[in-house]
C-alpha cells in the first residue's frame, strides 16, 4: 500500500515518525497509523469490516479498537487470518472433519462453511504488507531459519499494554497458525520487553519449522486484479485529487497574476518629488532685535607684554655657600 499517513510516532520507541506509508506502519508496528486509519475510514465502517470476519466479540466503536481493545480468542482471530491466504474467503474452523467405523465406511463429515470477506485484490495487499512484517519488521529474525526463510510466510506480531500478552500468526498459503501467551482472566505482566516478536515468534517458528519440513513450498497467486468497486472508489479518489490539485494550480495562478498587476502599476506610477521645508514666519509676532557688533576693547600695556625676565642675582649672594654660613654663625654665637 502506497498511501502515506502523518503520524505523532512510534508506540514503544516514542520518537517521531512524521508522514509513514501503511506497509512501514505495519512492518515496524507504529501502531498510532491503524488509530489514524481508523479516523479517517469511520469507527462504524470498521466495526462493520470486522463484523464479517466472524469474530464473537463485536467491534467497540472507538479509536483505541484499532490497537487491540476489544480481546478476542486465539482461534477465532487465526479463522480470521486465514482469509488473506485464502483469496479473502472465511473458511469456519472445526475440530472434526469426519466420522468413520471400523469398516472404513465415513459415518459423517463435515461440511465446508465459508463466506467472501473482502476481495481477492484487498487479500493481496494484505499478504505484500504482512510478508513485509517477516522479511524486514518486527518478525525479522524469522529469516535466520534456513526451513522457514525459504518458505512464503507472512504474518503480524501483537503486544499488549505493560507486556500482559504476547501474540503472533502467520499463514502460508495452505496453513494459519498463531500462538497467544499470556494469563487467562489475569492482566499480569509477562516480563520488562516481553513483546510478540520476543515471547510469541520464537514458540511459532520452533512449531511450523517442523510442522512445514516436508511440506510443499505454495506460493501466493501472482497479479490479482482489483475488483470493480476498488477500481470504481480508485477512480473517484484519483479525479478527486486531480480537481483538487487544479484548484490549488488556479488559485496559485491568480495570485502570481494579482502580485504581478500590483508590481507594474508599482513602477508605472511616478514617484512625488519630497517637499522642501522652508522657514516661514507667522504673522504677528516681533522679529527679533539685531545683535550689536562685537567691539573689541584696548588692552593696558601690562597685559600686553606679560613676559618679565627675573631679576639678577648679586654675585655676593650667589657665591655663598652652607659652610661659610656655619662658620660665620658660629662666631657670632
């Protein structure tokens, strides 16, 4: 499946997926894209969906369904699974298939009770998701197993909040077969990480490794065409999309055109010169008073030549020295 949906991102890692294809979502089990799904196919169109799958539990209708609310048995929801192998037809299970006596003689037999699900097409769609699941998702480590790597197997692991169940099924084109572990009645932790791929996958694998070994290796039918009501709703959706896309082009169109008309007359239009401000002076009021002219006032002639040299010094005062005046103080005392 081709159809991308934006999600918040990844239930367990809690990072952020942004716009995820269904075929990723499912592989990688980011299950918040089966709530968004759900969102936009309608909660009442699901729980119809399901309603053929002959499950004994009826959808809830609301969101949280499409993580695993509404419990169901584990051979109700392996009865379920076997109709992506089997062209979208739902075959009943049974325990006996026949009665015979002694003689060989059949006493009773059981009679086939099947009815269409969905259409082949949707049923291959289905297979090419799942088998992703065990090429490359969560089932991953089923392909270290020489007997079943080989084999067409497609399948889903299922785990429940705080890891209280553990689920996987897978199916081959002839067979359906799933394993469930938990605590009946009880919602009891299986462990810290005890998710499908770690508790469930390892217990199915060791199971159909065996019960597969000398087996025929079937493959899937090869380019199912879609059916007229897919065809028809494909239809629909793609001339919805083309009107769409046309109407976003037109709008896109007119408003480039709006921006280019508005440009021109931009530049057509002549540019006003800026007025020059210029001082004008209001009636009524005095003009001020001129300034005087500055006169200068003459100097005396003192200030003028204010550079004296210093006076001479007498020759007697300048050749005294601090010895002779102790000596002459101290004749005098």
């Amino acid at each position: 499946m081709d159809l991308d949906i934006a999600t918040p991102g990844s239930q367990i890692k809690g990072n952020f997926a942004g716009t995820t294809p269904l075929r990723s979502a499912l592989q990688q089990s980011i299950n918040v894209v089966a709530v968004r799904l759900l969102s936009i196919v309608g909660v009442d169109k699901g729980a119809d969906i399901v309603k053929r799958f002959g499950l004994p539990n009826p959808m809830k209708r609301v969101l949280p369904s499409a993580l695993g609310a509404t419990e169901e048995p584990l051979l109700d929801m392996v009865s379920a699974y076997s109709a992506f192998s089997n062209q979208g037809v739902r075959v009943r299970p049974h325990l006996i298939k026949r009665v015979t006596d002694s003689g060989g003689d059949t006493k009773q037999e059981w009679n086939v009770e099947s009815s269409k699900v969905i259409s082949p097409w949707v049923a291959t769609q289905m297979q090419i998701m799942m088998r992703g699941v065990v090429t490359g998702g969560t089932a991953g480590s089923m392909m270290a197993n020489k007997e079943l790597a080989k084999r067409m197997i497609c399948g889903k692991t299922g785990t429940v909040n705080d890891f209280t169940d553990a689920w996987f099924i897978g199916y081959t084109p002839t067979y359906t077969a799933g394993v469930w572990i938990g605590y009946p009645g009880l919602k009891k932790t299986l462990g810290n990480k005890e998710a499908g791929s770690v508790a469930a996958l390892p217990m199915w694998m060791h199971f159909m490794e065996k019960f597969l070994k000398d087996k025929p290796n079937d493959q899937f039918p090869k380019n199912v065409a879609p059916d007229k009501e897919v065809l028809a709703r494909r239809g629909e959706a793609e001339r919805s999309v083309r009107e769409a896309q046309a109407g976003e082009a037109a709008h896109a169109s007119d408003e480039l055109s709006n921006k280019a008309k508005s440009v021109g007359q931009d530049e057509e239009a002549p540019k006003e010169p800026k007025p020059v401000l210029t001082p004008k002076m209001v009636e009524g009021e005095p003009a001020a008073p001129p300034r005087p002219p500055r006169v200068e006032r003459p100097r005396p002639e003192v200030e003028r030549d204010t550079f004296r040299p210093p006076p001479s010094i007498k020759r007697d005062d300048r050749d005294r020295s601090p010895k002779k005046e102790e000596k002459k103080r101290g004749k005098n005392g």
